[in-house]
C-alpha cells in the first residue's frame, strides 16, 4: 500500500505544521535574512584578509 505516505504528508504533517504556528512568508524572511547575513560576513571576512578593516 504506497498511498500511507502521502496520506501522512497531507493529512497530518500539513495541520500539525500549522497547529505549530509555522508561516511560509515567515520562513522566507528568516532564510533571506540568513543570506544576507552570510553575504555580508563573507564581505567583512574578505576586508579582514585585505587589512582593510
């Protein structure tokens, strides 16, 4: 029986994400601000090699 999985996916997984207060546009924000942060260390760390700092 190979419907048991997407059974779990849907019909478990997606209201206990939600029952967990989990928020797709939060999410995106958190990982672009991640991205920010790991281009903006990159760019500090490049300044410190350089002796620019």
């Amino acid at each position: 029986m190979f419907f048991i999985g997407t059974y779990s996916s849907i019909f478990i997984a997606a209201p206990l994400l939600k029952w967990l207060g989990f928020d797709i546009a939060e999410y995106k924000n958190k990982e672009a601000l991640k991205e920010k942060n790991k281009i903006e260390k990159a760019k500090m760390r490049a300044m410190y090699e350089k002796g620019t700092v």
